[in-house]
C-alpha cells in the first residue's frame, strides 16, 4: 500500500508570495492534518481535516489555510510569506479511529528568501 | 494533552539495548502513549503504541507501568541506522483531537560503531 505523497519535496519562494502545498492520504484513511516543523519550535499542529470539513485547528495565523477534497486528498496555501516560514511542512493521514496513529509523508521544505 | 519528558539526547553503541523513558504524570484515562522515530528530513515514523502493560511488535517493545505516568521504549540491538530522534506522544489521535497529537522535543539517540 503506498503511503502518504507529499508534493513537491522542495520549494523556494520570496516573501510575500503565497504558496500551495498538497498531501495524498493513504488510500482509505479520510482524516489528513499538517504539521510544521522548524528547528525552533520542533512540530507543530496546523489544522485537520475530514470529509472536507476542518475540524482541528493549531495556533496559526490565518495566512495558513488548507482544505480537503472528496477524494481525501488535502492542499494547503500559505498567503504573503514570511521569512520565518520557512519550514519542513509534514502531512499525515490515520483512520477513523479512537486510537489510530498517524502516517506522515516526508514532508515539503520550503525556504522563503 | 499530556505534556511529555524525555532526555534531549542519548549515545549507545550498536549491538546494545537501548532504552528510552518517558515521563507523562498527567496522563488522561482515555490517552495512548505512541512512539515516533524520525530522520532528518523524513516525516516521523509509527514505531510502536500501547495503553498498559507490554507491548511488542517486530522493532520494539513499549513497558508501560500500572500507574502509567511513564513509559520505556526498547530498542534491542540497535544497529547505526538507529540513530534518529524518537518522540514519545501521549494521547489519542481520535475521539475530538483528531490529528491534532502535541510533539515534545524528543530524544535524540546515537549510535555509535
């Protein structure tokens, strides 16, 4: 079974762009959430979603929006960048279940110049 | 969520045990405790899960005491692909925290030939 896709592996961008991240679920895992990672700040939570809907959201600023489509596959955008956004962008999938673990992908580096 | 403690870093050598401890004192009745290993710019991979008790599978077990305010991961005969940052996360992934886990700093272990 193939596991979580994350496009594109890397991605340099200036500030004040805004850029559109994209994360392929496991097939039949319906809930996708992104984390950020720096090496300040270690992994943080963005939002989650599922069936299309966002139902957890971390303590992100509202540049940082995401969405989930039917198939599960899951974008998310970061509008007018900052330099401090730089990160490591991880997306995980898991399934509807109590205590079910997530799956990561290896992530999207984006360097913002 | 439970807040975590681990050692910020740990040395071995390969062909050794290795053993990891977590300290979670606040550990919710419905909290699982997972562990995650990650390489540099990889994603966080699903080691191992558990409630209570011993847990084992293929690459470690996980000890979890009856009061569950701590738990050990094993590693037995690490080899030097080992070396990674382990993450101990105490929590659940369902119910209403879908997808929303809290990383702590994480263990990083070394092993050395």
């Amino acid at each position: 079974k193939a596991g979580v896709t994350q496009t594109p592996r890397y991605l340099i961008k200036t500030r004040g762009q805004q850029v559109t991240l994209s994360c392929s679920p496991i097939s039949g895992h319906r809930s996708v959430s992104w984390y950020q990672q720096t090496p300040g700040q270690g992994l943080q939570f963005l939002f989650e979603y599922f069936s299309e809907t966002q139902r957890n959201k971390g303590n992100f600023p509202g540049r940082f929006s995401g969405r989930q489509f039917s198939n599960s596959r899951s974008e998310m955008n970061v509008s007018t960048l900052e330099l401090g956004d730089s990160a490591l962008y991880l997306c995980a999938s898991s399934l509807e279940q109590y205590n079910s673990p997530l799956h990561f992908g290896n992530g999207t580096r984006l360097t913002v110049t | 969520l439970a807040k975590t403690t681990q050692p910020i870093s740990m040395d071995s050598y390969e062909g050794q045990e290795v053993n990891i401890t977590c300290s979670h004192n606040n550990i919710a009745t419905n909290d699982y405790i997972t562990w995650y290993q990650q390489f540099p710019s990889q994603g966080p991979r699903f080691i191992i899960q558990g409630y209570k008790t011993k847990v084992t599978n293929e690459v470690a077990s996980l000890f979890i005491p009856a009061d569950r305010k701590s738990s050990t991961l094993s590693l037995p005969r690490v080899s030097l692909s080992d070396t990674a940052v382990y993450y101990c996360l105490v929590g659940n992934a369902g119910g209403t925290s879908y997808g929303k886990l809290t990383f702590g700093q994480g263990t990083i272990l070394t092993v050395h030939p």
